[in-house]
C-alpha cells in the first residue's frame, strides 16, 4: 500500500516515521517508546469523517495507535531499510 501513495506523501511518511523510530531508539533516556510516542500523535494522524460519541472515538484512537505502533516498530521494512540516512 506504501508504494501506491503519491511521491509526496510517501516522503512525508518516510520523515515522520523516520523522526519517530529515532525518538523511539533512544527511549531508554527519553521514555518514549513506540507505544507512547503513538499514544501521543494518533490522534492527530487520522480521526473519523463524522463526529461520533466518546465511545466510537476511543475505540477509533485505539486502532490509529496500534496502527501508528506497528509503523514505527517496522518504520525500517515499510519505508526503506536505511531510514536513518534522512537525517
């Protein structure tokens, strides 16, 4: 799915997950793992159509983070093996 979104929003990508994965590799000063660095920007990554009540956007949180988990934990496999090199 990564290859089929247009060159500019796959760099955008590359450079947040990129950033992320870095902040996440030094967690052990930092504190933030890949669980709370996605905790932290799920929810302003995507978020339904329609407003809905409390309970739907929780659930929905939950699956962006969980999803923005993965992206960072794998953020070398999905984006490019060498990810560090984008700084």
């Amino acid at each position: 799915l990564v290859n089929q979104l247009p060159e500019a929003n796959l760099i955008l990508l590359r450079h947040l997950f990129g950033v992320l994965h870095h902040i996440e590799q030094n967690s052990g000063v930092n504190q933030m793992n890949a669980f709370n660095l996605a905790l932290c920007i799920a929810p302003n990554m995507l978020w339904l159509p329609s407003p809905t009540g409390p309970e739907e956007e929780t659930r929905s949180t939950k699956k962006v983070a969980l999803l923005v988990q993965f992206l960072i934990e794998n953020s070398g496999e999905i984006f490019g093996g060498d990810i560090a090199s984008l700084f």
